[in-house]
C-alpha cells in the first residue's frame, strides 16, 4: 500500500507534504509541484513517474532537448538574440543588450515557476524572471514581443536540436543497412507476394530497399529543416508594429544569432504547415521503421524461421513458456510507432485557429512535440540495435527456397517458351495448368513440365532444370544492389 504525498521544487519551501488523512494533500506556501511521491507503510519513500518516456523510451540527449530546462534556455536565447539585434538598429541601448546577453543566462526556471504561480502567464513569468537579474536593462526584455515570437522561435531552436539526433540516428541506421546488402547480395531466398512464394530474390536486395528508404529520410530531413527549423519576430498580430521601420531587419538578424530561418509573414504565431510537415516526417520515418519490424516479425515466425532478433544469454521469452523467443524489440518499434503516427491528425488541426491566432493548439503542442519526437527517436535507435544484432539462417532460408520443389519458378519457365516462339499467353496457360496440377499432386514441376510435349518442343530437361534453380533468376538484383549502396554513400559521408 502506498500513500501519496506531494514534493515541491527547491524555493520558498523543500517541505515533503504529508498528509494520510486526505485523498488530495494540498501544498501550503508558494511553491510549485513537480513530482508525486508514494510513501509505503514501510516508510519507504518513492517518486512515481506518470509517462513512459520518463522512464521507459527515449534516449538521454532526445528527452534533455524536450526538458522544461532546456525549453527555457531556449526562451533565453529567443530574448538575448532579440535584445541583441534590437540594440544592432539602435531600438534599445547597446549596453543593456549586453547586460541581457551576459546575465540572461542566469534566470532560474524556479522562479519563473514561482511567478507563474501569482501571474498565470508562462511567457511573462519567464520575461519577469530574467529581468530580475538584469537590474535596470531587464526594462528591455521581451521589448517589442508577443509571447509567440519567443514561444515559437524557442520550438524552432528545439526542433533543430532534436532534428540534429534523428538525423545522426538515422545515418547510423542507414549504415548497418548498407552493410547488411553489400553481405546478403548473393543470399537468395523467396519472395512472398500475398504472403505467397513468388520467385526468388536476395536478402541483400531487401535491406537495399529498406536503406534506399533510409536514405530519402535523410534526404526529407535535410530539404525540410530551412522550413521547420524557424523563428519569428512578427509582433501581436504579424505587423511588426512595435518594432517600427526596421522590423523587418530586426527579425533577420535576430534570427541570424541563433542561426534559424525567419519567416516571411505570420499572423502572431508560426503557421502550422510548418509543423504538419515536421510531424508527418516523424510518422513516415516511424512508418517505415514499422514496416521493417513487421518483416523481421513475420520472418521469425516459426514456420518461417528465417531470421532472429538476438536472444540474449539470460534473456526470458515469456514468464509461462520457457521456451519462447520473442521478438519483442520489433514489436516494440511496431507499438510506438501507432503513438508517432497519432500525432499527425492533431498536428494537422493546430494549423486551423481563428483569425491570427487562438490557444487551442498551445497545450496539445505541448504533448505532441516531445512524445512523438522522443519516441520516434527512441524506435530509431531500437531498430538499429534489432539490424546489427538480427541473426539469419541460411539453412532455413534454402529450405524455404525449395519449399515447392520448383513451382515458384513457374514464371522463368513461361518466359522463356516465350523468347524461343511460343505465345506469351499460350505459356502462360501452359505453365498454369501445369503448376496447379504440381501443386495438387505434390510433384516436382519439372516432372510436370517433362511430360508435357508441347513444352518439350521448345525446350530440353536439362534447360528445364537450369531454369528452375533460382540463383540465375535474380535479373539485376546485384547491379541494383551496387547502384543503391554507391548513391547512399553520400549520406553516410557527411
């Protein structure tokens, strides 16, 4: 049994509220709740976190880039460079810009919290926090702003950040893709259309595709960053009113300090389009990991077997089978990335507000931007360690190769009758019959075929037999290969 209590940032109070008469012990003073703490009868004291990715998913760096700590060093830099670029045009005095750029730095997110308790306003709360430590140039801060201007460019400086890490994820990814085709270009095995055998092809072909796809997200990433990886300094409604006959250059440089794209018009927020094409980035490649889960999911079937995830040595498989060896990390990837997904559809209605701008996107931005960012980097990470550890079974694969002693060849046959005169329709026909009669009778295709005597016009038992061994029907599955790997090599260079 555990009793809950409440504990407080460090400020005005560090007091542990204890309280085992009340559902909802409330805090007493002004201090600000940070973290809900169990107590046991015990008198064991525990911190609960509510979301997995506090706990569970997410890697250090991407969840420190979506911090309450590192947003509001975000929201200092967004002032510093507004402060700066003001004083450049003479709209402020050039040594309280310095005295901002040298001691912004200094504000405390508690306090900020501590204001924002009394105001209710979180951006003025953070402009009064830093003025507190700017003695008289603090009169500057936030000097021609709305909340926006700052709220917004700080995402803009987040999303960099964050684009930074999914980018080096996926290149590290892409590496062990590429790797993975250039050793699997001659490992043949079959091809499933429908979940059906069709003819052959290579595993090296397969973790080509899935690099070439790799490779176009980091293309993706690299074109869309200018777009997504923006700031503003517009004003209440977009005029640059405040800001006078230089507005416009203000904004320039401004954003030339923190290094971000400016936006060409705003009405008193970044237009959501933006952010559509961010999340819906994140969806895709998420998508894309999802679906190289599934085929590893789905080859390690035990009627398939063809590949494993790494099973380590002490590792349990299921707490009632002892013999189970689970996919687990794949089907992880899979689960998170319905979670990634979900964030486009709320994405897409932030950018539908009334008139230049309402609140109704404010709260849901912040429960998309770090879940599905933290977690798309997270199944990033998780599908590169499934590739470099996936083990693959060749004695499996050459026996699901030859699995239908021949039929899935049906096709090398019918061309080839083809090319030395038959109609392709009438060897089609031909072939057909001749497969679902193997199939039903459980024969070789090529005793099928031998006993046919208009196939036998066209072709010898021997030519039968080279036709039906799958290693010489791959076409240009190696051409294909190396063209691939030569194109990506410029992703893996930078």
């Amino acid at each position: 049994m555990f009793i809950p209590v409440i504990s407080f940032l460090p400020g005005k109070s560090d007091t542990i509220l204890q309280n085992r008469n009340k559902k909802n012990p409330l805090p007493t003073g002004e201090v600000k709740e940070r973290t809900i703490t169990y107590i046991s009868l015990s008198g064991d004291m525990y911190t609960m976190a509510i979301h997995p990715i506090e706990f569970r998913y997410g890697t250090e760096l991407m969840r420190s880039v979506w911090s309450e700590e590192h947003r509001f060093a975000c929201m200092i830099k967004a002032e510093v460079a507004l402060a700066r670029a003001e004083a450049d045009f003479g709209m402020i005095p050039e040594d309280a810009a310095e005295t901002i750029k040298n001691r912004a730095k200094s504000a405390s997110l508690i306090r900020a919290k501590e204001i924002e308790e009394e105001i209710h306003h979180d951006m003025m709360a953070v402009v009064r926090a830093i003025s507190e430590v700017c003695d008289d140039a603090g009169r500057w801060i936030h000097y021609g702003a709305t909340s926006n201007d700052i709220l917004d460019t700080a995402t803009g400086l987040q999303i960099r950040d964050a684009l930074v890490l999914i980018r080096k994820g996926l290149e590290d990814l892409l590496g062990i893709l590429v790797s993975l085709a250039e050793e699997n270009a001659d490992l043949v095995c079959i091809a499933r259309t429908h979940g059906q055998h069709g003819v052959p092809t290579t595993y090296g072909l397969r973790f080509a595709i899935w690099a070439s796809e790799i490779g176009r997200h980091i293309e993706r990433l690299i074109q869309m960053s200018p777009r997504v990886c923006v700031g503003q300094m517009t004003g209440a409604v977009g005029t640059q009113a405040a800001l006078g006959a230089d507005g416009i250059k203000i904004q320039q440089r401004m954003m030339e300090y923190l290094s971000l794209s400016a936006v060409d018009v705003s009405s008193q927020i970044i237009q959501r389009d933006r952010y559509i094409e961010y999340f819906c980035f994140l969806a895709s490649v998420a998508t894309s990991l999802d679906k190289i889960a599934i085929e590893i999911r789905t080859l390690q079937r035990t009627e398939i077997g063809e590949v494993e995830e790494s099973f380590g040595k002490n590792q349990v498989g299921s707490s009632t089978m002892p013999h189970k060896r689970n996919p687990i990390r794949s089907e992880q990837v899979s689960g998170l990335a319905r979670i990634v997904r979900a964030a486009v559809e709320p994405a897409m209605q932030n950018n539908t507000l009334w008139d230049e701008r309402d609140l109704t996107n404010s709260s849901c931005e912040r429960v998309i931007f770090p879940e599905a960012t933290i977690l798309c980097d997270h199944i990033i990470h998780v599908c590169t360690g499934v590739l470099k550890g996936l083990v693959l079974k060749p004695d499996r694969i050459r026996e699901n190769l030859f699995l239908l002693h021949g039929i899935n060849m049906a096709e090398s046959i019918m061309i080839d009758l083809t090319r030395k005169g038959m109609g392709r329709q009438e060897a089609h026909e031909i072939i057909r019959l001749a497969s679902m009669q193997a199939l039903s009778e459980k024969k070789s295709l090529a005793l099928i075929l031998q006993d046919d005597r208009k196939i036998m016009q066209y072709l010898t038992r021997e030519e039968i037999e080279s036709l039906l061994q799958p290693e010489q029907y791959l076409g240009t599955s190696k051409e294909q290969i190396a063209r691939t790997i030569q194109k990506l090599q410029v992703f893996l260079k930078l």
